[in-house]
C-alpha cells in the first residue's frame, strides 16, 4: 500500500450505536477477502463516488489485518471501522486471538460477532457469542449480533437486559447469504418485529443478499443492512450508500 501504514492507537470516537440518530446502519462485511492492494483500490473506487450523509451510518468491516490500513484511509471521513469476529477471552495468554481492547486500540467501534459462517465453519455456539459480546461491550464498542430465526430466543437467554440494550441485531436468514435471493421484504419486517420484542428496542439490520438495488425496500424494515458481496466492489458499494440520500 502506497499511503504509509500508522494506527492512530485509539478510535476518533467510541460510540455506541444509538437508534436516536434514526440514521440507517450499512456494514460492508467484506468477509475474508481483499490483500491490502485490493483494499486500497476498493478505498479509491468508493472514496471518489462516495457522499457523506445525516442518513447513513456507514461502517466498513475488513479482515483483521486490513483494520489499521482502512483506519488510516478513513481518518478523515465519516466512515467507521468494523471487525468480523473478536476473541471470547480478554488480553492474555491466548495464542492466536485478537481480543477487544486490541480492536479498540486500532480504531474499531463495531464488531460483527455469531455470523452464520462462524457458526457453521468455526463451530461457534451461542454461548461464545455471548462471551464476545461481553468482551465487545465491556471495552466499549458495538457488537453487531448476528441471528437466524432459530437461535433468537438461545441468543437472547444468554444475555441480561442491560447487555441486550448496547447490541445492534442482525436477521440474518443463512439461505438468503450469498445465494442472490433475498428473504421477502415483508418476512423480514414480521422477524425484525419478533427480534425487537425479545431483545427490545434494539437496532435491527438484515443481511442476505442485498444489494444497490433492493437495498431501499429493506431500509424501509430495517434500521440498516448488513452487505457482504455487494460491498466487495467500492464503487458498487457507494452507490448503494449513496441512494439511501
Ligand atoms: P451477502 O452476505 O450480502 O453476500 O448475502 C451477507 C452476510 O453474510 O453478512
């Protein structure tokens, strides 16, 4: 990467997400792709379409070792930095974990925890889940937790009411992720309904395949979308920010 590589050590704000700003919440979860060449082609391609807005809270989730580098680029935009997963343990003798207060430390103030792909190919369990939330809220970042229609009440049993309130929930039905057909708008509006009534009035994002196109029906469900391939590309990607203006 051409623009030279320095963590800020700490994050231009920690905030935790508020539903007061009845601002839209887009993640572009790039999952685990993208070298540092490609993330600064993808910061070029989005930065030059891309217009900030009251409207959006626009969050981009890299892989852990692109964390510092889109710090960097975004330092002086509205754009915020995301993580895809987070260790359930705190600092300490944990080989190979990346713990809370070290995303923190490079900036990261959202943090996707209990994807359905973690679950599935890490053999994740809620009870991890819940352990990272833990480890998320208490170094003072947003978890961004992710659910099918099956685990919501599991997710919610392992929680207290006070964690439940700091969370941003993401429906998140397996068969609509990658797969190009979206959940239909009104299912997802009923199990956002049912989340919300569960974990209370908590921000709810749906992810599974949306895209520059469909994006506006669901924002109209949703408080936000959680976007993997149609986030891959930077140009693609600040046009589906851009028509939520
Ligand atoms: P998709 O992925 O947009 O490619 O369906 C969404 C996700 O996995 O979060």
């Amino acid at each position: 990467m051409k623009q030279k590589i320095q963590s800020k050590a700490r994050p231009k704000s920690i905030l935790q997400y508020s539903k007061r700003t009845m601002s839209k919440l887009i993640i572009a979860n790039w999952k685990s792709q993208k070298t540092l060449d490609a993330a600064q082609k993808w910061w070029n391609d989005f930065s030059s379409l891309y217009q900030e807005s009251a409207h959006c809270t626009v969050v981009v989730a890299p892989s852990f070792t692109l964390l510092s580098s889109i710090e960097v680029l975004a330092s002086d935009t509205g754009i915020h930095l995301g993580a895809q997963d987070v260790s359930p343990f705190p600092m300490g003798s944990y080989t190979g974990g990346v713990n809370a207060q070290q995303l923190r430390d490079v900036g990261v103030e959202y943090v996707i925890v209990g994807h359905s792909e973690r679950r599935q190919h890490f053999h994740e369990t809620s009870q991890d889940v819940a352990k990272k939330i833990r480890e998320v809220l208490s170094a003072g970042m947003t978890p961004i937790v992710c659910v099918d229609k099956e685990y919501i009440d599991e997710q919610a049993s392992l929680l207290n009411s006070e964690e439940m309130v700091k969370c941003v929930l993401a429906y998140e039905p397996v068969a609509a992720i990658g797969s190009g057909q979206p959940e239909d708008v009104g299912t997802v509006g009923d199990v956002i309904k049912k989340i919300k009534s569960v974990f209370g009035p908590v921000p709810v994002i749906y992810g599974g395949s949306v895209n520059e196109i469909n994006v506006q029906e669901y924002v109209l469900v949703s408080d936000g979308a959680l976007v993997g391939s149609a986030s891959l590309d930077g140009e693609k990607f600040a046009t589906l920010v851009n028509s939520l203006h």
